[in-house]
C-alpha cells in the first residue's frame, strides 16, 4: 500500500509514539476547508444584515444574532472543539492508530490497538467529496473504553473515537481494515 506523503507540519512529538517495529501507514488531520468557510460565511451575513435593515433594527437584529450565537457556541461547546481541532492528528500504522489531541493547552497522545477495534464506519461527506469521518466501533470488553470520552466527535450522543474531517476517507478506513485483519 502506497504511505502518505507526510508533511513536515506534523510535529516530531506525534511521531516519537512510535514503538520498535510500528509503521507509518498513514498521517492526517482535519481539513481546514470547513474553518476557512465558517470565518467567511459570519461575517458575509453581518455585512448583509447591516446593509439590508436600518440602523438601529439592524444593530438590534445583528447583536440579537451575535448573542444567540455566542451562547450557543458555549453551551454546546462547538467553539472550543472548533479551537482545539487545529491540532488534532492521526497516524495509523501497522499497529494501532495513535491520535494527537490538545486539552487546556497541553498536547496529549493516545493510541488505539487495531485488536480493540471490531471496525470503522466510514462516512463521506453529503457533498460526495474524498473527505469525511471515521467512526471505531470498539470492543466492548477492551481497555481503550477508558480514553472514548477524550477521543469521541462532537456529536454527544455518540460514544466512538473519531478520525473526523479528513481527505480521502474512505482510503483511510480501507487501512483501518486491513489492520484489524492483521495484513498492513
């Protein structure tokens, strides 16, 4: 299988996890398209608030969003998670998937063996494009159930250590499978 040509943006530190013997089969993180389109779509729909209402309905209309969005973003905690996504990374090799995360500031590495892993649900984007998100199904009896909580998506309901936002999912999880039945 062909290695991902790796960037030096990714840090030594993700790579020092390594063990004796372990291969780099691949190395990602979240695609920056999505920050890039949130940071142009809110301040487009300020700028056509401001134009299309009057002064003060506009200033009222506009602060009315700015509040209900802020509040939003802290209650559901999206911001923080938007923040912190910068430096998420992924390394998979040929025997476990290791994820680079930051907490309050702090980098932390955890890793996933590819026996606790009973497969990946792999879910491209609605727009049909290369990029998506990997959900582990993990077993029910392993000792990664300790570490979900730091590893799971934003979506609260579910309780699975995510690779989310990358380019060319679906050959990512084709890795992730090949893993699992021992042949990278």
């Amino acid at each position: 299988m062909k290695n991902e040509i790796l960037d030096n943006n990714f840090n030594s530190e993700l790579r020092n996890q390594l063990e004796v013997g372990e291969k780099v089969i691949w190395e990602g993180s979240p695609y920056k398209s999505r920050y890039t389109i949130l940071l142009i779509i809110f301040p487009l729909i300020f700028a056509i608030q401001v134009s299309l209402a009057d002064a003060v309905k506009g200033i009222i209309f506009l602060l009315g969003n700015l509040i209900f969005f802020f509040l939003w973003s802290l209650k559901t905690g999206e911001l923080q998670k938007f923040l912190a996504r910068k430096y998420n990374k992924y390394l998979i090799t040929n025997q476990r998937i290791i994820f680079q995360t930051q907490k309050n500031k702090v980098l932390h590495f955890q890793s996933i063996p590819f026996e606790d892993i009973t497969y990946p649900s792999v879910y491209p984007n609605m727009l049909g494009r290369k990029n998506g998100t990997i959900f582990l199904n993990i077993k029910k009896s392993s000792s990664t159930s300790l570490i979900l909580k730091d590893l799971k998506t934003s979506v609260e309901e579910d309780n699975r250590p995510t690779l989310e936002m990358i380019d060319n999912v679906k050959e990512v999880g084709e890795y992730i499978k090949l893993g699992i039945e021992n042949k990278l």
